[in-house]
C-alpha cells in the first residue's frame, strides 16, 4: 500500500481526470454500491467498452483512470464483484451499479487483521481536515 491510502493528511486529486487528458477515452463515473449492505463501496470510472464487459461477464469491469486501461476490480487482489443491477442518472452521464462481492471483501488495502477494508475507511475532520482511520 502506498503512504497516500494509509495517511492521515487529506491530498484529494481534483485534477485527476484533467491531466489524464488524450489517456481517458470518454470516462464517466460510475458509483459502486454494496447491493447487500447499500454502503457505497467506492466511485470509479467507466467506458462504454468497459460498461459492455461488464454488462456481458456479470463482472465488475471499470477503466482505470491511473494506469489508462480497461480493469476488472480485484482481479489482482481476488476482491472481485458480480454485477446484481445497474441504474442510469436523469442526464445519462454516471451510472450506479450494485455489485456483490464474490470473496466477501471489497478494497485492495487490508486492514491490520489482513481483512479487505471498505474504500471509504478514511473519515475526514471537517476541522482539521486531518483523517482518521476507522477500520486500521
């Protein structure tokens, strides 16, 4: 794991999507909900190329906005998701799909047990802007 998923000073990327300029092929978000639990997993980014594996396999399959190619979440890991429902907002620009997860787990970092945390394991002090992390 890297020092900026376990550290506690907030470095949010506003400019992710921006400097990936030509390497991010028509991208839109994507929100990934635990169908079972409703707590939203993580946001991530699809293509249409991505959505349409993903549709066809049952398999959560994203574009990965950091290394410019198609990806299957967990792959590496073994944290990997079936597709249960996909929804399309008002202005057909993100989606919302409801995943389960097939090991049980859901992100790549693990907390100190070896356990797969949620993505969302960071809670921001809207004073400080310090985080803390609630599943170490």
């Amino acid at each position: 794991m890297s020092a900026l998923e376990e550290s506690n000073n907030l470095a949010l990327n506003f400019g992710k999507i921006a400097a990936t300029g030509k390497n991010c092929p028509n991208v839109i978000p994507v929100a990934i909900q635990n169908i079972d639990t409703q707590e939203v997993i993580l946001i991530a980014y699809t293509n249409e190329i991505a959505m349409k594996r993903s549709f066809q396999t049952r398999t959560l399959i994203l574009w990965s906005t950091s290394r410019n190619e198609i990806w299957e979440k967990g792959k590496t890991s073994g944290e990997t998701y079936a597709i249960m429902e996909a929804y399309v907002n008002c202005e057909q620009n993100s989606l919302l799909y409801k995943v389960r997860p097939r090991r049980g787990g859901i992100c790549h970092t693990k907390n100190r047990r070896g356990e797969p945390r949620n993505c969302f394991y960071r809670r921001i002090d809207m004073d400080t802007l310090k985080l803390e992390n609630i599943d170490p």
